[in-house]
C-alpha cells in the first residue's frame, strides 16, 4: 500500500463519514444510554458548573476526520465497494484494531474506577463508528 491511493479516495465522502463517526459519538455518550456508566467508570462524577470547553468537541472530530481518512485508504486498498464489504471492513477495523486497544488499555489502567466498563463502552463506540465510516466509504464510491 503506498500513498498513491490518496487520490483514489473520494474526498466527498470522508468529512460525511467522519461527522456521521462524531455525531454518534455525541449521542453515544448523552445521559442516555451511556454516559452514567462512562462517567461511573472514570471515577468521575461531572458538577452542575462543568461546562466543556471547546476542545472537547474539536479533538474528537479531528480524530474522526483522521480515522476515516485511514478507513477510506483501506477501502481504495482493499476494493470495498459494497455495503456488505463496508460492514465486513469496519468490523475488522473497529474489532480487530480499536476494541482489542481499548480493552488492553481498560484492562492495564488501575487510575479508572472501572476501567473495563470504561473499555467496553468506549470500544463498542469505536466499533459501531468504524462501522458507519466503512458502510458510507463503501457505498460511496
């Protein structure tokens, strides 16, 4: 794999993936249906006067414009071009990379109050997130 397939990508279907990837995110880690049990996990529990500061929003969407530019390079690689294919990638994508990470770092990080709860809701986001980029880069081509 070189480069090269940069320019096979299509450039109008990553930014759609990667705000597809961030607002499942937004509404992944909402009151409901996560972010108590997230939140539970970190030992952290947010006051009334939190109130997130702007980076909390861009960080997040840099690294899923990052991730689905990758994504979107395995798709030119790999010739995915089905919604079925597109399934297929972002479960080896999001399982076989992201959830297997995340659990190894849930499973080393005594900081977190329950850090293999921590692990599995942030995997299980990462993983349906990939799958989504996949299933748009896929069919989109």
């Amino acid at each position: 794999m070189t480069l090269s397939l940069l320019s096979d990508v299509n450039w109008l279907a990553v930014p759609v993936a990667a705000v597809a990837y961030f607002v499942l995110g937004a509404a992944w880690y909402m009151p409901k249906p996560m972010a108590s049990a997230w939140t539970k996990s970190l030992g952290w529990e947010p006051g009334e006067d939190d109130t997130p500061s702007v980076s909390v929003y861009i960080a997040p969407l840099v690294t899923c414009l990052i991730s689905s530019v990758a994504v979107a390079m395995l798709v030119v690689a790999t010739g995915t071009d089905t919604a079925g294919e597109g399934l297929t990638l972002g479960l080896v994508v999001g399982v076989g990379i992201a959830a297997a990470i995340l659990m190894v770092t849930g499973w080393f990080d005594p900081k977190k109050a329950q850090p293999l709860v921590w692990a599995a809701i942030t995997a299980g986001y990462h993983t349906v997130g990939l799958v989504v980029v996949a299933l748009v880069l896929a069919v989109w081509r």
